[in-house]
C-alpha cells in the first residue's frame, strides 16, 4: 500500500500480479516496487508482460476508446483485429483486473489505458483507430466515429462525417458533443473550403442551443 502511494488501481494490478508470481518472484516485485520512481509504470510492465501476445493484441485495441465500449461491439472490433477465441480471452483479462465489466459495458482504468496505448507503435494505433471509427459510423455513431478519424489524423474524414450528420446528431440531442468534437479541429490544418464547413456546422450548433451572439459570429467567418 505504501510504495503504490494508496492508489487503489496499483494495488489491485499489484496484488493480481504477486498471485501469479513464484515466492522468489514476489520478493522481487516488492523489492523493486521501492526502487523505481515510476511505479505506475513499474507495475504496468510487469502486468502487460505477463499476458499472453493476444492479450496484448486486445488490450492495444481496448486502449483507443476513451471511454466505456459495449461488450458487443468490443468483440466486433476484436474480431476484426485478428483475435479468436475473443469471449473466454474478455473474460480472462478482467479475472486479471486489466479490463472491467459493468451492465455489458467494457472499460480500462485511465493508468491502464494510458500504458497499453503508449506502447502501441504508430501503424497500430492508426490501424484500431480506423477499425473503431468504421464500426461507430456502421453503427450510426457519428460523434464517435469522428473522433477515431480525429485520433488517426484524418481530419477531412473526420469534419465531414460530423457535417454531413450534424441534423442527425443534433436532433438526437447532440449539440453539445458535436460543437465539443468541431472546437478541437485547428484552422491552420483545414482547407479553405473545410473552414467554411466548420464555421457553418458551429454556427447551427450555437443557433439550435439559442447561443446566437455565437452562431452570428460562425456564420459570419463561413
């Protein structure tokens, strides 16, 4: 407890690992906990190195959502990344306390997710990201599959899909993520003519939340 600072998320990795760990091994593990100025990281490695090359492989594909995914589409997207077997290996990596489960939804604690997507290489990154965003804008999850084009550079792919959904998105009470996903592209990376369709679809977001100083002055810059 002393040498993971109290954080309850280290503890717990921490105690997961010494159970799979021979005695000469969790001396070891603890010695060294004291050692390291990174602990966080410390623990992580000796986790992530534990787990089996598919682990791995599910664990890099989990870390590019930021937040909690479906069960469901999780096992879609692992599929499509190349890992069999993708029930009982879920299963096993939340028995491991790496992944949890509530109500059918997956998620990674923000240290784990944090770890695993840094040691992905840039061609896996951009290869989950672009299997997350085709399983989200399949799903009709335009928001979210903007933000993986987002995350992989593709940032015309990325302002279009939200522009050309931005009446679905609205209507379905998403102003407010919408105008949070258009405020994060930078004007200097976009075209002249991606600039005039920012400015229009944040000037109907601001219009649709009565934000109309705001929506004047988008429409003006379109």
């Amino acid at each position: 407890w002393a040498r993971t600072e109290g954080n309850p998320k280290l503890l717990e990795l921490s105690v997961s690992a010494l159970a799979t760990m021979r005695p000469g091994n969790q001396s070891y593990f603890v010695d060294s906990l004291a050692r390291k100025g990174d602990i966080r990281d410390y623990v992580m490695n000796n986790v992530y190195a534990a787990l089996t090359p598919d682990e791995q492989t599910m664990m890099g594909a989990l870390s590019v959502f930021a937040g909690a995914i479906e069960r469901e589409g999780a096992e879609d997207i692992l599929a499509a990344a190349g890992v069999n077997n993708i029930a009982p290996r879920i299963d096993a990596l939340i028995n491991k306390h790496v992944v949890s489960e509530t109500d059918e939804y997956l998620h990674l604690h923000s240290l784990v997710r944090d770890y695993c997507y840094h040691v992905l290489n840039r061609h896996e990154r951009l290869h989950y990201h672009q299997l997350a965003a085709e399983y989200f804008e399949a799903s009709r999850n335009y928001i979210s599959a903007a933000y993986h084009q987002f995350e992989q550079k593709a940032y015309g792919t990325s302002l279009n899909l939200l522009a050309g959904h931005s009446q679905a998105i609205i209507n379905a009470g998403g102003a407010g993520n919408l105008l949070e996903q258009l405020n994060r592209f930078r004007r200097e990376e976009l075209s002249p003519e991606q600039r005039v369709t920012l400015d229009k679809a944040r000037g109907d977001c601001h219009r649709l939340r009565g934000e109309y100083p705001a929506a004047i002055q988008a429409y003006e810059a379109a």
